[in-house]
C-alpha cells in the first residue's frame, strides 16, 4: 500500500457501515475501502478509454475505408479466378 496517505473525513449512510462492518476484520475498513475506491475507479477509467477508442475509431472508419478501396486492385492480384 502506497505511505503516503491522506487523512479524510467522509460521511456514509448508517446502513452501509453496518454492512461494512458486517464483512470486514476489526481495523480493516480503511484497506477494504481503499481497494474497493482502487476498483470502481479502474472500471471508471475502462469505460472512458474505451468510449475514447471507439469515438477515435468512428473518426477514421471512412479514413480506412477509403485506403481499402484503393488497394482493393492490388489485394486481388494474383489471385485465383474463383
């Protein structure tokens, strides 16, 4: 784990304490939050990269299909009458 922390003072709903409570170890809250923020925020950054990718994506599909059409003559040749 990272040392060099900061000290926060967070508010959370009674009922999410008690199940916090309910599966974490005496003096183990601070790890289980941590690994749990660790997570969701990696989940966060997946979907970001991954809407930016298919946006970049998107951008270049004519680029790309424009650069297929030119070639189309020097991909078929020398091939096989089919």
């Amino acid at each position: 784990m990272n040392t060099d922390a900061v000290r926060l003072n967070i508010t959370l709903p009674k009922d999410l304490v008690t199940a916090l409570n309910r599966v974490t170890e005496p003096g183990q809250r601070n790890r289980f939050i941590t690994e749990s923020l660790k997570e969701r925020l990696a989940r966060l950054e997946k979907t970001e990269l991954e809407a930016k990718l298919a946006e970049g994506y998107q951008a270049t599909a004519l680029e790309g299909i424009e650069i297929t059409r030119e070639f189309s003559a020097a991909d078929l040749e020398n091939w096989d009458e089919y």
